[in-house]
C-alpha cells in the first residue's frame, strides 16, 4: 500500500522549487522525469442544486497515471479510466471509446456544473530516493499566470510495519530530506487507502479553493 | 464521442430460433455470443423549468445511462464496481446533404459520450449520483446475444424489470438491435459505407425481421420537454 501526503510549503515563491532542487540533490535521487497535472475546478450552477450539495466538483489527471483521472464532490470519488475491461465491454455496458467523466460533466450536465478554473501545472519533477522508497514530486502551481503554491507530493512506497504506519513514514521524511515547512495534508477519503483518490483530494486540500 | 448507426426490430419467441438458425448461416457463426447487464437509468434531482423570455443562459438536462456486467445469480447492485456511463444526445436529423441534393438518411444516427468509472471500496452508486446531482429513475436487465456480420453488431435481447421480488419478462418479444459503432464523428466516408452495410442487411434479413429506424422520440435521452412546450 502506497502512503501519501501533500505538502503546500509556507512563505513559497517560485524559486523555492530549484532551493529545494538543490537540496534534495544531495539524497542521489533518481530523476525520473519531468511531472505535471491538470486540475478543473467546477462550480455547480447553484440556483438549481439541493442545498445539502457540494459547490465544487475536481476533476484531476495526474500525468504519471494518465489513463484514469479522479471526480471529486465533497469527500466522494469516482475513478474513470480510459481503458475499460474486455468484460464489461462484452457485457453490452460499454462500446470502448471511454472519455474521462470531466468531458461528460462539461458538455452534457452544464445545467448543474460549470467550469470555472482549469489549471496545468507542469514543469514538475519526480525524485526517486532509496530504490523507490521513496517518491518525492515538487511543482510549482501557477493560477492565471501568477504564482499560487509551491507543492511537494511525498509517497512512501516501502514496507508498513504495524508500529510505523506510512503516514509516520511521511513525517519522518519532511525532516530527513530537509523539505521545507508546510501544511501537511495527509487525510485519507475513506479508512481504506485508495491511492489515486486519496492523493487527488490531498491536491485539493493543498490548494485550498 | 461516438456516432451510432442503427436500425431496430422486433421479433417473436417463436420466431426467434428460426431467427437464431439463418443469422448464424448468414454471419457464419455457429454460436452466439451471450451478454448480461443491468441498465440503471438516472435523471437530474431537480428538472429546471424552461423559462422561454428569460435572459439567463439554459443548458439541455439529460439522462445518465450505467450499465454493469451481471450473471444468472445477480442480486445486489452494490456488488457491481465497474460501470459503463453513457449520455446520449437526440437522434441526428434524419436528413442529411449528399452530393448536393437532399438524401434521406435509411439509418438511425445516434452520438453518445461514455465512461468508464470504477468505484471506490465503500462508495455506493446512489451517493454517486446523489453527489453529481442525480438520482436513480429505473433499472432494467438485459439479456440477450450477439453476432457479428462485416463490421455490424447484431444483437438479440430481451428485457427483465423486477416486480414483486423477482427479475421477470417485460414481455415475449426479442429485440433486435444492429449497429455500427463510427468512433470518428467526422468520418463521413465511413458513415457513408456503413450506413450502406446496414441497409444491405435490412435487405437480407427482409421476411425474418423488419429492420426499421424508430421513432426518434423514444431515443431521445433529454428531459423536462413537457416543461418546455
């Protein structure tokens, strides 16, 4: 099981992300790559919905999983993938030319979400420390063109022992990689781990709309 | 984005192994592919009136179709994780601009936009929909077969609505259902050919089962149109 939190640094600018570059360099990590994400912010068309709904509707792809993509109204999560199973498509349920859920959300229910933000944060990158012990991701988030947070994604990908929960695991790792101070949002959607929608709604949290 | 081209008939169970028997020497199959699935439909949990002078900006509402594989022994819907979602716009305008005079199309002509959404441990569909605004309407199940003919799907299926604790029969006919699935909406060559393989098809099958484009009313998946006469 894949532990994870989001970290939004305090006092960030944007040359945070080539401080802490420099820093973590000192770890030997293995870079793997450049990393983004897309986030779209959904308002809901308020005068038509229950008032016990959500106002806002994610919809996040991370790039390193870039066939699925998470829909988030409150703390419900719906994974689309755009790869569906042979079965499902033999069982009549689909044709097999899958759209994630944002596409359908944005042409056929505008009468109750719209889009207001869409934000493309790239220029990330990856660390991989200690054989993949650990995965570190660092981006800066960029709204309308100036700078909004600098984020770093911490997942631990080693065995949990009983006493030393991932989560631990992730605390720990703020200290030894010298990650700068931030709010820690490690809140998970259910007591189940589920690793795509946990880390979409600790994006979210991070960056607090 | 897909574009569907159709045509539907309808049959009899005592017309259905006859059916059965020249399909499978037509398409060269011997046997039939079996499929199940349960259907839910779901419409909007509040249906916005169409207010015809109003200078605020309103959007069509439409249904959602899931749809989830099951067997013999399904029982719970809970139990179904992976789930097909479709939204269907009304039927293209059966008339269509070929080579400068006004041709009817023969075919039905359907676009339809899908998911495929897996849900978490502990999520149930009804908090899904309940979140996006939604709510269940009706469930059916279907089952049915399937042949394959060039690029056509042929399908053969009958409909179970549960009434008093059990999945009966809506009634005795089969359903026949041809398609072809075009995955590019703006391929007309494509349309063209296989509209043309449709209606060879209609003409093949003619005394078995009367292929035909129905009433597009009734694949019209929007709602709230009484509200907006």
């Amino acid at each position: 099981m894949i532990s994870t939190g989001v970290l939004a640094v305090h006092n960030a600018s944007p040359n945070s992300l080539s401080v802490f570059h420099d820093a973590i360099i000192s770890e030997i990590p293995k870079l793997s790559g450049r990393w983004s994400f897309e986030l779209k912010v959904f308002r809901s068309n308020n005068a038509h919905l229950a008032s016990t709904q959500s106002s806002f509707l994610f919809n996040i792809n991370f790039d390193h999983e870039p066939s699925k993509s998470i829909t988030l109204i409150n703390k419900i999560s719906i994974t689309t993938s755009t790869s569906p199973s042979k079965e499902l498509i033999d069982s009549g349920s689909l044709v097999g030319s899958c759209d994630p859920l944002d596409l359908i959300v944005q042409s056929k229910l505008q009468s109750l979400w719209l889009v207001r933000q869409t934000l493309k944060v790239d220029n990330g990158f990856t660390y991989e420390i200690n054989q993949g012990e650990f995965l570190l991701r660092a981006v800066n988030v960029y709204l309308n063109g100036s700078f909004k947070n600098f984020l770093i994604f911490i997942e631990y990908h080693g065995n949990e022992k009983a006493k030393e929960s991932g989560l631990e695991k992730i605390k720990e790792s703020i200290a030894r990689f010298r990650i700068p101070p931030g709010n820690l949002h490690t809140e998970q959607l259910t007591e189940t781990k589920e690793y795509l929608s946990d880390l979409a709604y600790q994006t979210v949290q991070a960056l607090q709309f | 984005m897909v574009q569907q081209l159709s045509l539907f008939g309808i049959t009899t169970q005592s017309q259905h192994s006859l059916l059965i028997a020249s399909l499978s020497s037509l398409v060269g199959q011997t046997r039939s592919q079996k499929y199940e699935n349960l259907t839910v439909l779901a419409k909007p949990t509040t249906i916005i009136k169409f207010e015809p002078n109003s200078t605020k900006q309103q959007y069509e509402q439409y249904k959602i179709q899931l749809k989830s594989k099951i067997d013999e022994n399904f029982s719970d819907i809970e139990s179904l994780r992976e789930w097909g979602l479709q939204v269907y716009d009304i039927p293209n305008q059966t008339v269509q601009n070929s080579s400068s005079t006004k041709k009817k199309l023969n075919v039905n002509s359907q676009n339809f936009l899908e998911s495929y959404i897996i849900l978490n441990k502990g999520d149930k569909l009804d908090d899904i929909l309940k979140e996006l605004g939604y709510e269940r309407e009706t469930s059916y199940r279907i089952k049915g077969e399937r042949f394959y003919y060039g690029n056509i799907t042929i399908e053969l299926f009958q409909i179970l609505i549960y009434v008093e604790n059990e999945w009966i029969l809506l009634d005795n006919s089969i359903m026949v259902k041809t398609f072809i699935n075009i995955a590019k909406i703006t391929d007309l060559e494509n349309i063209n050919k296989s509209t043309q393989e449709l209606v060879n098809l209609k003409m093949e099958l003619t005394g078995l089962v009367d292929l035909s484009v129905p009433d597009k009313n009734n694949l019209d998946s929007r709602i709230g149109l009484n509200f907006r006469k």
